[in-house]
C-alpha cells in the first residue's frame, strides 16, 4: 500500500510506502497551539517508508529544545509532520490523501485539553502521555 500526502496549496507532496500506525491525538497546549485547533491527530511511520515527492523546498522546520519538531509548508502553513532529530517520525492525519485505515488509539494529556474540547469516540484518554 501506497499513502500520499500534501499540504493545503498543494506544493509540498509527500508518499508512504507502507502504512501508518499508533494514531494518537494530543490535547496539550503545545499542540493546539501548532496545529491550530482541538489537538494534533498524528501517526507515526517506520523508517525508510517516507520521502519528499514534490516541495520539499518550501518546508520550513521548528525544532523545540529536546529534539522533536515540526515541518510546515512556508505558502500555506500546513503542519506536515513531526520529526525527531531532524528525522521525519511521524505524519499529520489531516496531510492524507486516503484513508489510511487506522483509529485514534488513544488521547493524550487530556488534563490540559482546552475547556472547549469535547473529546469523542471510544479511544481511552490518558491525562499525561501514555
């Protein structure tokens, strides 16, 4: 199976040859604030299945202090994926094209989710990381 991606303009394009796994949703402030919303919905990938097909010269990447960031698209915005040490880990739901055939597995730190959030569905929520 083949999964491909991009951000809302379209310029950044990415593929995964294989499938995704252990979907989470985050509620952290941190979260919300870089996915401009209720939380991020991310999956990881497994090494070697991830490339830039298209754009990979309007990323721009966020490294926070301990290693782990982001890439986003510099036109549109789009949070694309997560990283780790520079290596991309992990995907932005949102980014798919198809459905990549996977649930939320779980919700984490729920214990400084917005008041406004409303969390549903079935997956266990953990107040910390799980």
């Amino acid at each position: 199976m083949t999964l491909t991606g991009e951000c809302f303009c379209g310029d950044i394009r990415y593929e995964i040859d294989g499938n995704v796994h252990d979907a989470r949703s985050c509620h952290c402030s941190r979260c919300r604030k870089a996915f401009s919303g209720a939380g991020s919905a991310y999956a990881l990938v497994r090494p070697g299945t991830f490339r830039w097909v298209a754009g990979q010269d309007q990323l721009k990447n966020y490294t926070g202090e301990h290693g782990a960031g982001l890439a986003f698209c510099t036109r549109c915005g789009t949070t694309m994926c997560g990283t780790w040490q520079g290596e991309v880990h992990g995907i932005t739901l949102g980014t798919l094209n198809e459905d990549p055939g996977i649930d939320i597995e779980r919700h984490i730190f729920v214990a400084s989710k917005a008041g406004w959030d409303k969390i549903g569905g079935d997956a266990p929520q953990h107040a910390e990381n799980a």
